[in-house]
C-alpha cells in the first residue's frame, strides 16, 4: 500500500476503535459500497432461490458458503476507501480478474471455516501472500490478535441472526390482531395453509438475503480496519504519515 496515498488518519488503536473506524468508513463511502456489493449479490441470489423448490435450505447454504467469494468485491471497495477512491461498477468489472478470480479453492472452502476470514483476506487479495509466504505472513498478522478476530467473527454472527429473526417477526407484528395466530401456524404448519411451504421457503431464504446485503460491509470492513491496526503497529505506518505530512 502507498502509505503517503491513505485518506485516513492512521495511528495504533485497540481493535474493538479499528473495528469503529471500518464501520464509519461503510457510513462514509456508502454509495460505493451497495452500487458495488448489490449487484454481485443479486446474481448469487438469483441461482440460490432458483434451488428453493428442491430444498428450502439449499438458497440458505449457497449465499453461505459463497460470502467469502462475496466478500472479494468489498475488500476491493474498502481498499480503494481508504484511499478517498469512490468505486463504481466499472471499476470493479475492469478490475474482475483480481476481484473474482484467485485462489477459488482457498476461498469457497478454507476461508469458509476460518473465524477469522475477514481479518486475514486482505493478506491473500491484496497483498498476494501465496504458499508458505502467505502462512508466515497470516500468523504474524494473528499474533496476539487471535481472539479479537474471532470476537468479530463471533458478534457478526450473532448480530446476523438478530437480525434475521427480528425481520422474520415483523411479518408477525404487523399482522392484524385477529390474524397474528394465523401467522404462527403457518410458520410451523406451512403445509396445512394456502401460501405453503414453498412461499414460506422463498420468504425465509429473502430475509436472510436482505440481512446479508445490509450486515456483509460491516463485517468486512471492520476486519479490515483491525488489518490495517495490526499493520500500523507492525510498520510504524502512523509515524511515516507525520513525516510525510510534515516534511511532504
């Protein structure tokens, strides 16, 4: 990174403030980050609630599974952030080979299961660590760092499921009165109603999209916010931008 090109004022932090500073850089480039995100989340839902009619989980395991391919576009986003870059669709297509591409396998399956994917994806994207670079880099980027990455991971979890649950009762709170009963029947007896289980299907599998639409940027920027942290610690990035700023 060209530390003299950051927009940011960088200086050591503890990681749950680093984790602060990646939300306000959300709120801050927020026409960025949707233009950019929507789209690629669109066509992944578009396939996943194509699958509803066979399972009515399969809508739900495939925007899982693929969050971390999902993620690239964000990080590319974020990366450009923090650099005071806006990011629009062309950009990110021109940029396709580096945002979609690379290291597939490492992404749809080991950094499915890491509790710490959003902290360490920086080291693979964009710095290009590969093979025991890339060990070597990601252990020194963990170092005492282990359980704030895994709190993250943790909270956004949580955080996820309060959400998704809090929508799926709005449709429940907003009922009327005389039909609130007619409500939880259907969700538990989806079989014995009208709509069904396949409408139910559809309804749950949306919820879950439209949380993970709202929720991802948060969870990827706040990571690398705490990448950032670890590299301002590790490089001294703070002083070399007061040298910069004062002798530039």
């Amino acid at each position: 990174m060209r530390v003299e090109g950051l927009a940011v004022v960088l200086r050591p932090r503890s990681q749950s403030e680093a984790c602060d500073l990646g939300l306000a850089l959300v709120r801050a480039h927020w026409r960025s980050v949707w233009r950019c995100f929507t789209p690629v989340l669109l066509v992944v839902a578009a396939l996943a609630l194509c699958t509803v009619d066979t399972r009515g989980w399969l809508p739900f395991l495939i925007v899982f599974c693929l969050k971390p391919w999902l993620d690239r576009t964000l990080l590319f986003v974020m990366a450009r952030a923090v650099f005071g870059q806006e990011t629009r669709w062309a950009d990110v297509w021109r940029a396709r080979r580096q945002v979609f591409g690379g290291q597939l396998l490492r992404t749809l399956f080991w950094r499915r299961i890491s509790p710490w994917r959003s902290y360490t994806q920086p080291v693979e994207q964009l710095e290009g660590q590969r093979g025991s670079a890339r060990r070597k880099r990601v252990k020194l980027m963990l170092h005492d760092n282990r359980g704030a990455a895994t709190a993250l991971q943790v909270a956004f979890a949580h955080a996820e499921g309060v959400i998704t649950y809090g929508l799926i009762a709005l449709l429940w709170w907003f009922a009327p009165e005389n039909r609130s009963g007619d409500v939880l029947d259907w969700f538990f007896r989806p079989e014995s109603h009208a709509a069904g289980q396949l409408l139910l299907d559809l309804l749950l599998a949306s919820v879950y999209l439209v949380t993970v639409l709202f929720l991802e940027p948060f969870y990827v920027a706040a990571g690398f916010a705490m990448y950032l942290n670890r590299r301002v610690v590790l490089e001294a990035w703070d002083v070399e931008q007061e040298f910069r700023r004062a002798f530039g």
